[in-house]
C-alpha cells in the first residue's frame, strides 16, 4: 500500500492578471468542508453501508486505536489531541462502495444464505481489495491548486487535508502526519472550483473531440443489458472500474454476458456505478444480485432509500454528450448532475467514448501550465 503526502508547491510565476488561481491553496477549498466521516475498525460492513447512505459519500477513512496497526504503505496518519498533543486515533486506511462490492461478489454467490454473516465481517478486514484504496492520500492545506490538480489527475479520487496538523516525510513513501482533525478533499469538490474560475473560460469552450485536448476515452468497456448483478459486480472488480455502461444486447453477435464487453457504438440504456449500493437496504441485497442489471437497478430505485442518497435514475437517465460538445458543457453536467462521467455518444446515440472527471481536471491543468507556465 501506498501513503502520500503533498506539500505546498509554487509553480512558475504568471502574468499579472493570471495570479488568481495560480495563489489559490487546497485550504481555500475547505472553508465550508464538514468534518471527516469515518468508522471505526470494528464496524462491520453493514455499519460501514449505513455511515455511507447517512452521509451521502462512497467512501471512508478507518480509524483504529494508535499503536496497533501499520497504515496504508506504512504510514502514521494520527488524530491527535489540540491541546495536548496525546494520539487519539491512527488511519489505517480508505474503504469505498467497490471494496465491498468486491467482497460481496468474491465471497457469495446470488443463492448464498450466509450473506447476513459475511456482512457482518470488520470492515478493517476488506481493505485494499480494489486499487484505489491500496493508497491512504493526504494534501497539505498550503498545497497549491496546481499541484493538487497535478494529484487529482492521476485518478486520485479524494485525499485527506489535515487541520492544525504536523507532517514529517520519514523515508521513501512513510508519512507521519497528526493533527487534531481532518477534511476529505474530492475531485468533485475541486472539478466545482474550478468550474467557477473565470481564468479557465478559454478552456471550456473547446470541443471535447479537440485532438490538442484528448479528453475522451474512447476505449469503453461495458456490460449488456442481459447481465446479471453480480455477474457486473465481479467484472467491475476484476477491472477496478468504479462503473460500467450497460449496453443493448447485440442480435448479430453472440455474447457471454458474465464478461465485459467493447461498448464502443453500442446503443447504451444505462450505467451501473458503485455509488447505486449505497441504496440497497443490506437484507435485500441477497435477492437483487441474481436480477438482470436493469431489472436490479429499476428495484433499487424503488426503494425508501434511494431517493434520500441522492442518486439518480441511471436505469432511466443517462449523462450524455456529444463529441461536439464543450468542455464546459460537459463539466457542467458533471457538477449538475453529480456523476463522475459523462458518456459520449454520435448522433444515433451510439457510444463514442467517456470523459471522467479525472479525465477532466488532467486536460484543464495541462491547458493551463501551457497557456500560463510557458
């Protein structure tokens, strides 16, 4: 596992009326951040979906007592006491919606009557089942908007900021860091910010399909209409995907449907995203996974929970653009709708590509170190 801490970073000087978003720092983003939503080490993965559906997040750090756990690549990531300096708590790693879909799909089958007990597991117990969460991330609040948009870029979802805190760079990629409390700073919360930068104008207005830019992705893997709940969620965890197109099944080829297939110019009919589990009361979660995909997500949309996290109808509604479209269309969609991509598809409605928010934050930042750095 990995721990990284960023610190502070000051890029070349800009022209004059260029110096906004250059001097903005992480903290400037923070202002109106809550505190940290975390579990302990002993919560169980039911617990773990609760705290997730409470608060409307997909992901949590996990705190364990100091002193007897070695955190995400040996790092010491601490909550301490303001006054007294005394460790309270040790971040031994993060959790997200996918970890547990990867547990759920890796251990029970659609017809295992043992779901109730394997969710009852610790969740200190799943972490690292996913790549993302291999990484426990963490961003100096002195660190430059550049630089965190240099983090970001990466595929970096979300890192820890820490409030009155310390750091010390030990060897290699350890970290110790204490502080009193921590944020969480996603690439949502940084996508909204700089949406609202009046520097970056000249970059929302080109194309998506501009070939300088390379924001599509136009390798798309997806699922077909016909797969099953689990069959996606084991796809989705063997390819790290956090989500998936759902694609019309095909009358001219024959398909297995357990596995991933090309998207591209597939009629696209839905997206299936991690994020939907939040919603699914755990005592029925059993029951939907050997639904078909669609069946399962029009399911959960039904249930009391759904609405109250916030989630769209992706069985229904899809976040779309088209090549033509601009980037500050398509950012825009993404804050609106609060979806972390948006599919491109040709005028048939036909899948073209994906432009995600990492995709995203990496062309703005480049556009802006060629257009101001250079």
């Amino acid at each position: 596992m990995q721990a990284t801490m960023v610190q502070g970073g000051s890029p070349n000087k800009l022209p004059q009326q260029h110096q906004m978003l250059k001097d903005k720092q992480v903290k400037d983003l923070m202002v109106d951040k809550r505190r940290l939503v975390e579990v302990p080490y002993t919560a169980t993965l039911t617990d773990t979906i609760k705290t997730l559906m409470a608060n409307k997040v997909v992901a949590v750090p996990v705190a364990a007592p100091p002193g007897h756990w070695i955190g995400a690549g040996g790092s010491m990531i601490l909550e301490s006491d303001k006054q007294t300096g005394a460790v309270r708590k040790h971040y031994i790693g993060m959790v997200t919606m996918l970890d547990i879909l990867a547990h759920i799909a890796g251990n029970v089958s659609a017809h295992d009557d043992d779901l109730a007990k394997k969710m009852m597991v610790p969740v200190s117990s799943i972490i690292g089942h996913c790549l993302e969460s291999l990484s426990l991330w963490t961003l100096s609040p002195n660190t430059s908007i550049v630089d965190c948009m240099e983090v970001f870029s990466k595929g970096i979802h979300r890192a820890m900021v820490p409030v009155d805190g310390q750091s010390e760079n030990i060897t290699g990629v350890e970290l110790t860091e204490s502080a009193s409390c921590y944020r969480m700073l996603t690439q949502m919360d940084l996508l909204r910010f700089l949406n609202d930068q009046q520097e970056l104008k000249a970059i929302m207005s080109n194309k998506v399909s501009d070939k300088q830019l390379q924001a599509i992705t136009d390798t798309v893997f997806g699922v077909t209409n016909k797969a099953k709940a689990i069959d996606v969620i084991k796809c989705m965890r063997t390819a790290s995907l956090n989500a998936v197109p759902i694609v019309e099944l095909s009358d001219d080829i024959e398909e297995d449907h357990t596995q991933l297939v090309n998207g591209k110019k597939r009629k696209i009919v839905g997206t299936f995203s991690a994020t939907d589990l939040r919603a699914c009361p755990v005592q029925q979660i059993q029951p939907l996974l050997n639904l078909e995909v669609l069946d399962f997500l029009k399911m959960l949309s039904g249930t009391p929970l759904y609405g109250s996290t916030g989630l769209r109808s992706s069985w229904r509604e899809q976040v779309t653009c088209h090549p033509e479209s601009s980037l500050g269309e398509v950012v825009e969609k993404v804050v609106s709708d609060h979806v972390h991509r948006v599919w491109v598809v040709d005028e048939q409605g036909l899948l073209e590509g994906v432009v995600s928010v990492t995709d995203m934050i990496r062309v703005i930042r480049l556009w802006y170190l060629t257009e101001f750095l250079q």
